[in-house]
C-alpha cells in the first residue's frame, strides 16, 4: 500500500506575518467556501486581505456535499473549477425523489452546463483555501490558520463602526484593522453572533429559520453509480417533513444523510442519528444489506436557512457599519435542498463588490444596499423554496405529487426545469398548476 498522501491531507503552508503588519483593506473571518471565495475575489481585485481560519488545513466539514450549476459559473471566474475536475468526485445529471409509497421519479438535468458534482468537502475546502492563500500572499496579504478570534475591536469614536478584530493564535494574542470585516465562519461565525446580538439585538436562533442535519458515509450502498448518474432524496414515514438523502462521491461511496428544521425536530423527541439508522435499518434494509460504514464518519450540524423573514430587509441582518456576513453566516442556505454553497459564492462575489464600491467609508447605506442586492437575485429563489418546504410537511401531498410525477411527463418537465430556474420554480408553487397537473 502506497503511503503517499493524496493533495487534501497535506498541510497547506502560510507565510508568517511580521509583528509590524496590522492593517488590511478587508479581514476575513472563516476559511470555508465563502471566506475563500472572497478573498479570491478581493485578491484579484489587488486588495490586501488577511485571511483567518479557526482551523488548521487539512480538515473536513460536515455537509451533503452536492455542489449545484450556480455554484460552478463562480468556481470558472476564479480558474478553480478545472482544479476541481481532477480531484475525486461524482457527476450528477439526474435527481431522484421517493414518496412514503416507494414510488420514484427521476428528474433529468437538461441544461449541460447545470449538471452538478459531489465533492467531498474535505478535498473541496482545501483546493479553495489554498487557492485563495496562495492568491492573497501574492498580492501583499496574508492567511492566519488555527486563529481563534475573541472579539471585535469597535471604532471608539463610533461605537456601532466595526474597525477591525482581537484574536489568539495558538498562545498569542493579536489585533488587526480593516476598512471592513467579512464574517464567513459559518453557524457560529463570531461576526455574525456579535452583529445580530450586541449590535441588532435580533434573537439569533429561530428555530423554524434553522435546519439540522446528520451525515454518515457508507461504501457499497446498492444501486449506485460509481462516476455519474443520480443523486436521491427520499420522504420516509417518521422523517417528513424532513427528507433522507443518498449522494454518491464516488469510488463506491456515498454521502447518506438526513435534514429537518430545528422546529420540526423538537416535535419528533428522537435524535438525528437515531432516525438514521431506523431509515437505513427499516426501510432502506435492501440497498444497505452489503454496504459498510465508513468509521467515525457520522456527524451532526446545524445551519441558518435563507427563508424569508417578516421584516422590510426578507433576510436575517447581514451588515453592520464596518462589516458584513456572507454564506451560513448571512442565512443563505435553500431552505428546500439545503444547498449552500453557490449562495455562499455569490456573496461573496457581491461583497467585494460592494466594498469596492464603499470603501472609504463602509457604513449602513452600504451595508444595506448590499443586503438588498442579495435579495433582488435571490429573493424569488429563497422564497419558492420555503414555500415548497412547507409543502413537503403535508405527507398526502408529497405522496400524491411524486405518484403523479411519475407517469407525468408535464410534471416531469417542471420539476427538471426547477433545478434549474427561479421561474420553474415558481410553479411548483402555484396551487393552480398543482391542481390542474395532480387532479386532471
């Protein structure tokens, strides 16, 4: 057995930062997809970025890992997705759906260049962080990794203006400055938690705004392709209105998981992995009989989903005077797929446009026209897709639906164009098209 190391599970080294270097154009707090995103953006932009990361490269994330078309015109602007291509993945050009009854339908993509993939988060976090390290340290700025920070450091002439953040690495405490600070560091980002309790006072966790999921991946589950094909979400008896979810990442292994609201959750008085294994152990017993669990694989996490709020701005708060959240951070999360990443990309592509464009003084106006920029493009999106989650709660209409869809070529059609299209969505929740496709 070979002992080299494959690319993800080497260190990614960072040159140190001198004693006297404390002021940045932009500081991003969190190394996931939207922090690195940004800072690739920023850097290309010739913006001096400092980059810190809680952890330490190589590391894994949990997560469905599906990366959808939109995510991938991003990934081509920043030369990354060829880099992609080569690592381990799984091609998908089709969705399935299964009702309570066992009935499937399966959706084609249509559209070639919105077929997606499945990466593994562990090997498709590294390719974007060290991309955006190798990207901000040639253009002057600098990637702290195992940098934990404490607080952020406020503008003592305006006490609302975020100026910059107070933090540790290993031992050592350090503080930097920036025009702006970029909260990308997820559910538990320390610039959002300071933003919508110290600053907004909005209650950080509404649990029918948050999902939960679990993740376990498997090798040898039944009926799966080794390089392209499907990947599957299942509505079970005892999960609905949260969905089951087998994703191939290839060379035989697939990403299995589940995903509901914190709301819906609280109702059910089970644990996440309980309700894994009574799915795989009950009624998926068949296509799991000789598939092996992948050891120490199984994790829990939660994220902030993009559906709309009742307030003038739809979204959660996602700027300050001095700073902004982007991805998890900001509730950009499809409250249907549970999908993130291409919203998390898209942020961060309108942050540092919109830093460009404020830079001298990034206050609330700023803030906020970014935040509405976001809504315009992904308003529609956000909240068909919460309205279609909520569908999903009547067990009667899923069964009824999938049943439908797969003798109807008409819904078929839809639910293809939907993967795809804001305006196809929409359909889907039109209660006039429903009627006239599930009755006639």
């Amino acid at each position: 057995m070979s002992d080299k190391l494959s690319f993800w599970e080497k260190e990614i080294l960072t040159k140190k930062i001198p004693e006297t270097e404390n002021k940045f154009d932009l500081i991003i707090v969190g190394g996931g997809p939207a922090g690195s995103a940004a800072a690739c953006y920023a850097a290309d932009e010739g913006l001096k970025v400092l980059l810190l990361e809680k952890d330490t490269y190589p590391r894994d994330k949990v997560c469905g890992d599906a990366v959808g078309g939109k995510a991938l015109k991003h990934l081509q602007e920043l030369n990354i997705l060829e880099k992609l291509k080569k690592s381990p993945h799984f091609v998908f050009d089709s969705v399935i759906f299964s009702n309570t009854k066992k009935e499937e339908v399966r959706v084609d993509i249509k559209d070639p260049e919105a077929v997606g993939y499945v990466y593994p988060r562990i090997n498709f976090d590294w390719i974007l962080f060290s991309e955006a390290t190798r990207k901000i340290e040639n253009n002057g700025g600098y990637v702290i990794q195992n940098f934990r920070v404490s607080k952020l450091l406020i503008d003592e002439k305006d006490d609302e203006r975020i100026i910059g953040v107070k933090g540790k690495c290993e031992t050592v405490e350090k503080e930097f400055l920036a025009t702006l600070t970029i909260g990308a560091g997820g559910v538990n980002c320390p610039v959002a938690k300071t933003l919508l309790t110290e600053i907004n006072h909005d209650d950080f966790i509404k649990k029918e705004h948050w999902s939960t999921a679990f993740r376990q991946y498997w090798k040898n589950v039944k009926n799966v392709d080794s390089e392209r094909g499907s990947i599957e979400f299942h509505y079970v008896e005892g999960v609905i209105p949260g969905y089951f979810w087998i994703f191939p990442i290839g060379e035989n292994i697939c990403n299995v998981g589940l995903g509901i609201t914190l709301n819906d959750l609280k109702n059910k008085e089970v644990k996440l992995k309980e309700l894994q294994n009574y799915i795989i152990n009950e009624k998926f017993v068949d296509r799991f009989a000789n598939a092996e669990l992948v050891r120490d694989s199984g994790k829990g996490w939660q994220l902030p989903l993009g559906s709309p709020r009742r307030s003038k701005r739809k979204l959660r708060r996602m700027f300050g005077k001095g700073c902004l959240l982007i991805g998890d951070s900001g509730s950009l999360v499809d409250p249907f797929t549970g999908e993130g990443i291409g919203n998390a990309l898209l942020s961060a592509k309108m942050a540092i446009k919109h830093y460009k464009m404020n830079k001298n003084n990034f206050d609330l106006k700023a803030g906020e026209d970014y935040q509405k920029e976001i809504w315009e493009i992904l308003g529609k999106e956000l909240t068909n897709s919460f309205k279609i989650q909520n569908y999903t709660r009547k067990r009667w209409l899923i069964d009824w639906f999938i049943g439908k869809a797969k003798n109807k070529p008409e819904l078929q059609r839809i639910l293809s164009e939907s993967l795809t299209s804001k305006e196809a969505q929409q359909q889907l929740t039109s209660p006039w098209l429903l009627f006239k496709n599930l009755v006639f």
